[in-house]
C-alpha cells in the first residue's frame, strides 16, 4: 500500500546527516589501496597460512547431510588437504581430514554418498563414522597397534542456522559464535532451512586472484554499466543513477550492504508472469515486519536485497523470497574455485516452479556477466601499469577488506 510518490521521496540512499559512508569509519582512510595483494606469491602465502588455516570457513550447509552415514568430501587446495563431512550415527556432523592413519592414502575418492563406515581402497583400514578405526586387516602382524590411537584426524567442526563450518587450526582461537560475532546475531531468525527446500549450484574455475572476485559483488557502482542489458532499470533508476547502497554496516571483519532497489521498474511479461507466483530475486513487495532487525536493518521501502559478506570467501545475500551464497577458494596467486548456490523454497505449484526456473536462469546471466571482467583484469594487473586502486565511497566494503587482510596478514607492517 506504499504509493509511488512516497517510495520516490525515500529512494536516494546517502549516509546518515549527510555524510559519506567514510566518515562513519575514519580508521579506514580514503587513499589508493595497493594492488600487489592480487599479484604478490609471497602475499599469497601469507593468507594461506594466517588466514585460511586460522579462521572458520562454510563448507556447506546441513541440507547436504540429511541422514546419518551422508558424507561430502571438500578439497580444499589453499588448505594442503582433503575434507571429509560426515553425519554421525548419533546425528552430530563432523569433519576429517580425509587422511587414512596407515600409510596416508586418501581415504574417499567419491565427492558425496551415504554409508555406514569408510574403508580405504589401499590396505582396506575401515573407520566408523565417529572417525574411529575399527578393522585393520592383519592386525596381528603389526607391532603393539592400538586401534584407539590411529583414528582419523578431525578437524574443528560447527553449525550456524544450518552453514557448516569448519576451522584447520588445530586448537581454534575462538569459537563460531565468537568469530561471527555481532553479525550473526543481526540475521539470525532469517528463514534460512524454509528457503533451502530448492537448490540450484554453479562453480568453474577462474584465471583472477580470489579477491578480484570478491571485490566483485561488494560494490553496487558496476551495476548501471556492466549490467545495462540484464538489469538496466532494477538496481538503479533517474533519482539513484549509480545504484548507491541503502546501508553499510562494517564489523571487526565482516561486513554488510542494503542494495537498492527500483520500486519503478517495469517488468518484461515473461518477468510479471514469473512475479505472479513467487519472490523472485529482484521483488520488493515484502512483508518488513517478518525480517530479523539486521535484514534491511533501516527498514527501507526501495530495498532489494542484503549483501551479508563473512570474512574471507563467504556471502550469504539475503532478498525476501531466496537467498544465495558465493565461496571463493584460492587454487593459485592467480586461479579460483568460485562456486554460488541459489536457495529457494519448496514450489507448491506449476506457475512457482516456473517462476524458479526464471529465477534462477535470470540470475546465472547476470553471473556471466560479473564473470566477464574478472580473467581481464588479472591480466592486465599483472602487467605493473597501475599500482594502486582508487576507491569511491560506495566502494567501502572492499577498502575495509584490506583493513582486515592487512590485520591477519601483516604484510606491510612487518615490511
């Protein structure tokens, strides 16, 4: 029941009193930020090793595991090891690197599947799904084995609202909760397991450093000229041209984003026929009053959708009817895993699952899209012509990423 000329009158997004988003966090600065973080080796392995082999990483999400004996397997190169993801008999989820005890071979080679216990292909060691060894053939030959000291190693494992997580230190720093912290607690309550039911996944390989992925999906100024032709009037419109942000919201090392959205857009017919039966992506006829206080946090009328980005690779985007996640894996200084997954209700009829397929086909253009610039750029960053990125203020969450890069890595405060 909002009229136009009341959405109108609240659809330029600026910081409160005024302000630029910068003044909000002066720590931050306004200078060029450097470029050698995405072309560096050594800087590479510094975030291998303070990083991605320090903090909580998702890995997926409880879905994936729905009876006990269900595992997945993740490789995850940045971390030197191999995941197993398994389902307890008594329900719990765990995590081992996917290790045999005896000579070291990799004990699943399946990416996912449903047993009872894991027997290596090698010298046929069986392990339980709690980890531990049970079998060993011709265990008398050994000398003073003790199956209880040579189960599989696990690694530190935890839920959040159905994300698994899990952490390749040894003895965690901080708990889940801790590590999430004051974010978590905003977008708790969010239907996550509701809009889980659907499903849809993506993932490919890409010759870019895994920031300039990031770095990607933190801005909204791209919007008006890099997605002319899929969304030309969805994120931006005469009074916001620029598709600045609603809201910016920085924590110790996560961050969040309200992107705005063009009550005024006209839909295509195919786009109103898919409007008629679900939420898609782009809709902002939501029912405010049902979101956790930290999604769409000023409760603003021409809202789209929340970029919520848990620091390193991790987005979970939030709109009313759907959310999506992104994971950027390090392969190299210059390769990453990208994979997205698209969640969404359970359809209860033909027009709902149709409006799914739109859904879901329209975003993954757009993807391509994002994809484009990504190879391109690592390319020419290589060549040393520029040294240092000039950020604006809609650009904010990415100058406050190399804070907190800086703040694990400590590349040019040992220097």
């Amino acid at each position: 029941g909002l009229s136009m000329a009341a959405v109108m009158k609240t659809e330029i997004a600026a910081a409160p009193n005024g302000k630029k988003w910068h003044d909000l966090y002066p720590e931050l600065g306004t200078g060029p930020v450097p470029i050698e973080p995405y072309i560096s080796q050594e800087y590479f392995d510094l975030e291998r090793e303070r990083i991605f082999h320090k903090v909580w990483l998702n890995v997926g999400r409880e879905e994936e595991l729905p009876k006990p004996g269900d595992y997945f397997v993740k490789d995850l190169p940045v971390g030197k090891t191999s995941l197993l993801i398994v389902r307890g008999k008594d329900g719990r989820i765990r995590a081992f690197h996917n290790v045999c005890s005896h000579r070291s071979n990799k004990l699943v080679w399946d990416k996912s599947g449903s047993c009872q216990n894991f027997s290596c292909k090698f010298h046929g060691w069986t392990y339980g799904l709690e980890g531990k060894l049970t079998f060993v053939p011709d265990e008398e030959n050994f000398f003073n084995l003790k199956k209880t000291e040579h189960g599989l190693t696990p690694v530190a494992t935890d839920t959040w609202q159905g994300f698994i997580f899990i952490n390749l230190d040894p003895q965690p720093q901080e708990s889940l909760t801790e590590y999430l912290g004051e974010w978590a607690q905003s977008v708790e309550g969010y239907p996550f397991t509701k809009h889980s039911a659907v499903c849809y996944s993506w993932r490919t390989e890409l010759h870019a450093n895994w920031k300039i992925l990031k770095d990607a999906f933190q801005e909204a100024y791209h919007v008006a000229f890099l997605h002319k032709r899929s969304v030309p009037d969805s994120f931006t419109s005469k009074s916001n041209p620029f598709a600045h942000g609603i809201d910016y919201k920085l924590y110790p090392r996560h961050h969040t984003m309200s992107a705005y959205g063009n009550a005024g857009h006209q839909p295509t017919p195919v786009e109103a026929l898919a409007y008629r039966f679900g939420a898609l992506l782009l809709r902002n006829d939501f029912s405010m009053e049902l979101l956790p206080s930290g999604v769409n946090p000023t409760r603003h009328p021409a809202w789209a959708l929340d970029l919520n980005v848990v620091f390193p690779n991790f987005f979970v985007d939030v709109s009313e009817g759907s959310y999506f996640t992104y994971n950027m894996w390090p392969l190299a200084v210059d390769r990453t895993l990208w994979e997205v997954r698209y969640y969404l209700p359970e359809p209860r009829s033909v027009g709902q699952r149709f409006s799914q397929e739109y859904s879901k086909n329209f975003f993954r253009d757009v993807l391509m899209e994002d994809a484009n610039t990504m190879e391109n750029t690592q390319q020419v960053l290589a060549s040393g012509a520029k040294t240092h990125f000039i950020l604006q203020d809609q650009e904010i969450l990415i100058r406050h990423d190399h804070k907190v890069f800086e703040d694990h890595v400590g590349f040019y405060r040992e220097r």
